[in-house]
C-alpha cells in the first residue's frame, strides 16, 4: 500500500442520562492513519519521473560498482552489440548464419528489385538497399533475428507521398535525389528517438491501427500490381480503390493474355508454396527459395521465346557495380524540403515501427531481449549512411526475419553473409536480369503482402474491444479510399480521441458491500454486493486534473442525487456519508486539489460528510499542502480501507443516535 500508515486506537464513550438505562458502552477499534509520504525535495521528483519516463529499463545499473575498464568494455558493447557476441564467435554458430543468410539473400534479391519498382525507383535501388544497410545494422543491431532490407510499405508510402508532387517518369532524377534525401531525414528521426529515449511516441501506433494499416496498405500494393499483372501500359498514378478498379476497367483493350496466363501461374506457384512453408515450417526453403526461382524460371522462358516481343514487359538492361555515392544528391533546400521531411517523417516512424515489432516477436520465441532504444539508433543510422549509399528507407523485413529464424540464424551474421551475396549478384549477375518480366515482380509483391491481411487478429479485436475494431476499420477504409498516409493519421486521431475520452470523462462506480466479508465491489458487476444505508461509496478510476473535475463534480452530484430519491422512496435512513475510494487515482494536478476541497464544501452545505479511501503518495502530499484549514488531516476523513471508513462511521453514527435519543 502506497501512503504510510500508523496504526491508533479510537474509544467511543456514550453515557445514557436515564437513570433507569443507565450504561457505559466503550467501542474499541484499530484504525490505520493515512499519513503522507517521506518528504522529498522538487529536484528528487523530477530526477524520478524523468528516469521513469526516459529510463524505464535503466540501462546504467549494469556499471554500478564496476572497474574502469570494465565500464569501458560494457560502454563499447551497449554502443556496438557486435562486440558482447563477436569473440565467442565459433565456426559452428558461422555454418548456421551462412545457411540462413544465403537462404534470405534467395529472397531479399527478387524482392529488393520488386519493392523498389513499388516506390517507383529504379530496380537496382533494391539491390544497393539490401547490401549496405545489413552491414551497418550487423554492427549496431541488437537482435539476432532481424533480417533488413527494403519493405512493401514503407516502398508504397514513399512512392505514393513523392508521386503526388514529382513524376518518377517525367522527373526521374529529382525523384531519386527526394528519395534519398527522405530517407535521410527518415534515419534522423529514427536515430533521433532513440538518443533522445522518445520511443514511447511509436506505442501510438495501436495494434488495432497496425492491423489495419498493414491489411489497407496490402490490398493498395496489390491492386497496384494489377498494372503488371494485366500488362496495362497507361495506368493511373492514384494509390486509391476507386481510380485503380476505373483504370483497370477503361484500359481492357491494352490488358495483354500472355502476361495474364504467365502471372495467373506464377501468382498460384508463389501462393502455394507460401502456405506450404507457413503450415509445415520444415519446408520453409521452399517458400524461401519460390520467389527466385519464379525470377530464374520467367527470365529463362522470356529469352528463350522471346515473349518481350509478345506484350510481355521486362526490367531491361541492369547497370552492375556496387552502390555509387549519393551524399552529392540528397536536397535540403527548395520547395521540396517541407514534402521530403514529412515523407521521411512518416516513412521512419512506420518502418521503426515494423523492425522493432519484428525483432521483438522472435526474440521472444528465442528467449533474449531486444533493447528498443538501441534499435532505433541502429535503424536510423543505418538509413542514414544507405542515404549517402544510394539507397532508400530499409528497416527489419517480417517475411525475410521469419525465413532467417526458420533457416537456423544464430547471429546478425547472416546478414553479412546476404550482403556479400547480393554485392556478387551487383558485380557479376546483373545482365542475367535483363530479360525478367515485370509480371512476375508483380506476382511476388502480391505473394509477399498477402500476409500483411491478418484475419484472425481482426476477428479477436471484433471480440474483445469494438472501439478498437472501429479504429481498426477506420485505418482500413482510410489507406484504401482516401490515402495511405491519411487513414493512418485518421486511425491515429480516433485513438487519441479515445485516450482524451478517457480521461475527460473518467469512470465513476457506486460500490456496496459483499456480505459475510469486509470486500466491497462495483453493484452492477457483483450482484450480490448490497448498499450501506447511510452510505454512498463511489470509486473513481482515472487522475484526476483539470479536463475531468467539472465532469466529476456534477456525476458525483447526480450520484448523491438518484441515491437520496430512491432511499426517499424506499423510506430509509438519509445519506450521511460519500465516501471516495481514490485507490485508483494515481495523479491529481491544482484543479484536482481545488476539486475536492469544492466537493467537501458542497457536501458540507448538504449536510453531508465526505471521506477519501486509501489516496496514493502524490494525492495525499498535495492535499495536505493545499489544506489550510486542515479538512484533510483529520482522522475520520481519511481511511486506507473502505471497510474501516464503513465501520468507523458507523459506530459514531450509531453514538450519536444514541446520544440524541
């Protein structure tokens, strides 16, 4: 129990005056005294609430009573992860990290060069995105799971936001200067939230939200494939439903049967071989491995028949060569600097959002933590040197992380070992990727977010919590019929408004007594809990400040209101006694204190007496520093427990009866 407490003893003394009832009757009964906290000094408070605040893990109580040395080893290792693992290293934990990241690089290379087509960057973009970053983050990185790379939504989001000013077609050049420059920004912000221990601004992405942002975003990135997967030529630049299906159904006449027939039996291959690695993870390589041998299979047909002669569209010629600098391209000047920081903005926080729910999912199933606050650094940094490397926003992938932990990945190892695989894939593959149709890059998006759409997560928010379920519908219907970024924004502002409702509008419960025990619970959940007559005992479940004491001071009227007309109606005793269990009120601000020293003035005008139940630590200090008159420091106002208010104030009302009967 959070206030001290002293325990006294409280005597009761009643003399009748009749001399033929002539009587002493003594009440004896311990009570515990509410008495405030140990003092502490403005300075201690901040110093404790700001640790709590940015410092919730302590990450300093691993050098307490260490050597110099020794602090510095442990400074070195939180800086770089890479240093705690790295000298137990042995050559059996390198065979499973190679096999795991060649495994992932089969996967991270068709779909590095299908996701950036989705944000409407040249293919090779994909590649250098998935050769630098894995290296920056196997130094920095804390998890040993995570496999990095670009992603379906964070490609769609950065497209679509960039799209809207600057053509990609007409403009390729300024596109790709702003890509790069907002993932710069998109690092800062990544890497600044972790510095600045801020990360507790990313648990406002809800799980209702993410769910259907992801299911939202995943059927926009599938509909934008129906370009490919049709072999439409002239197809809108819009993300939404309704212009995507009126593209697709005003443009039949250019919808090609070859590169139907070809991305109908890619599609169902990539599909098949999903469901077979999700159902039977044994055969996970199969899964793995479907998206580069569908790129291996459909290149081969198409040099072999060629078909780009027949209406099927491919990649064309590749320029091999490892990442070229792009510290010379990134723009932070122009009318474009307010676009680039806000797509960077949002593009960091969605992306930092995914890696680290990723990388805390598995390394939960592997039993070690995944500090937050270093993995935002990690992801930031990294973004930020891809940005000078020619590459565009890279977080921690889901699909490549699980194929990585089902391949046996022991460490960020094999990371390394899919960078170097796809920097000899840059150096000396490149021209076998000429002839790769663009449908099949189509196909293997739609593969890959298919498992963004998760039904059951919805089906259980359905059930547990409907508001949540609205937001969730919300942040659907948003990204599908307005934009991606704004059902996102409007998901988030329901979500918002429904912690403020909270909090304006905090719960107020009338509780009664459970009989044959001294419990006393909510009436309407515990039937059998029965009311005190002469008492009415309310629990408030919120803090209590400035937004909700004008809301509580009229609820707890209408409370004392509707208890007086049903006891007039039942013919028993009057009200006595509010008494208020603020157990559950954790916080009070100046108008929370003027709050109760306003109630008890009210009730006092009523005729009526109001006692406080067990009030924590900063409730009590405060109301005692604000208690002039000293209302609050009396014995029979304060109580730690609702049964002995109850049997407190019941023994003097039954004295004072008594004496004036």
């Amino acid at each position: 129990m959070e206030p001290n407490s002293s325990t006294t003893t409280l005597q009761h003394h009643h003399h009748s005056h009749d001399s033929e009832h002539c009587s002493l009757e003594i009440t004896t009964m311990e009570v515990h005294r509410v008495v405030p906290p140990p003092h502490k000094t403005t300075i201690q408070k901040l110093k404790s609430r700001l640790k709590e605040t940015f410092f919730p893990d302590d990450p300093l109580r691993q050098f307490k009573n260490q050597s110099v040395q020794k602090k510095g080893i442990l400074a070195a290792q939180y800086i770089f992860p890479i240093l705690e693992w790295g000298p137990c290293y042995s050559f059996k934990l390198f065979k499973s990290d190679v096999v795991s990241g060649l495994t992932i690089a089969s996967l991270a290379i068709p779909q590095g060069i299908s996701y950036a087509k989705l944000a409407n960057l040249p293919p090779i973009v994909g590649l250098y995105s998935s050769f630098v970053p894995p290296l920056v983050y196997a130094v920095l990185g804390s998890s040993r799971d995570l496999a990095v790379g670009p992603v379906s939504i964070a490609s769609l989001i950065l497209g679509s936001m960039l799209g809207q000013e600057v053509s990609p077609t007409k403009d390729p050049l300024l596109f790709l200067q702003l890509a790069f420059t907002t993932t710069f920004f998109a690092g800062v912000v990544q890497a600044s939230l972790g510095f600045l221990r801020l990360g507790f601004i990313i648990d406002f992405l809800s799980k209702a939200i993410l769910v259907g942002f992801m299911a939202g975003a995943a059927i926009i990135v599938s509909l934008q494939q129906l370009k490919s997967l049709l072999g439409i030529t002239h197809f809108t630049k819009q993300m939404g439903l309704v212009p995507v299906m009126s593209s697709v159904f005003h443009t039949t006449n250019e919808w090609s049967w070859q590169t139907i027939l070809m991305g109908f039996c890619f599609l169902v291959f990539l599909l098949v071989t999903r469901h077979l690695g999700m159902n039977r993870p044994k055969f996970f390589w199969v899964s793995a491995g479907a998206p580069l041998v569908s790129v291996i299979i459909s290149t081969f047909l198409v040099f072999a028949l060629k078909a780009q002669h027949h209406g099927i569209s491919t990649i064309g010629k590749l320029q091999g060569g490892l990442n070229p600098p792009s510290w010379n391209m990134l723009r932070f000047h122009g009318n474009r600097l307010g676009l680039v920081m806000k797509t960077g903005l949002v593009t960091g926080i969605i992306s930092l959002t995914e890696g680290i729910a990723v990388g805390r999912t598995f390394a939960a199933l592997k039993n070690y933590k995944v500090d937050g606050n270093k993995e935002m650094i990690a992801i930031g940094l990294m973004n930020m040197v891809g940005s000078s490397t020619s590459c565009y926003i890279t977080t921690g992938a889901f699909s490549r992380s699980a194929v990585n932990h089902n391949a046996g990945a022991k460490t960020a190892v094999s990371n390394v070992v899919m960078s170097v695989t796809v920097m000899v894939t840059l150096l000396f593959l490149m021209p076998l990727f000429q002839y790769t149709p663009d449908v099949v890059l189509g196909a293997i998006i739609v593969s890959a977010v298919v498992g963004l759409i998760d039904i059951p997560a919805a089906y259980q928010i359905w059930k547990v919590d409907k508001f949540d379920f609205l937001v969730m519908l919300c942040a659907l219907l948003g990204v599908i019929f307005i934009s991606v970024q704004d059902g996102l924004a409007i998901a988030v502002g329901i979500s918002i408004f429904k912690i403020l409702l909270q909090i304006t509008r905090p719960k107020t419960v009338m509780l009664g007594k459970i009989p044959g025990t001294d419990v006393y619970r909510n009436l309407q959940h515990y039937k059998e809990a029965v009311k005190v007559p002469g008492f009415l005992i309310l629990s408030i479940e919120a803090p209590i400040n400035f937004t909700n004491t004008t809301y509580l001071n009229e609820r707890i009227s209408r409370w004392i209101d509707e208890y007086e007309a049903e006891e007039d109606l039942k013919n028993q005793s009057s009200l006595k006694f509010v008494i208020l269990d603020v157990s559950a009120v954790s916080a009070i601000d100046t108008s929370g204190v003027s709050f109760f020293k306003d109630l008890r003035t009210i009730m006092e005008k009523k005729g009526l007496e109001l006692v406080l139940v067990n009030p924590l630590a900063e409730v009590i200090e405060k109301l005692h520093r604000a208690d002039e008159a000293g209302d609050f420091r009396r014995p029979d106002s304060l109580f730690l427990t609702v049964g002995e208010a109850v049997a407190v104030l019941s023994s003097t009302m039954k004295g004072s009866s008594s004496t004036h009967a």
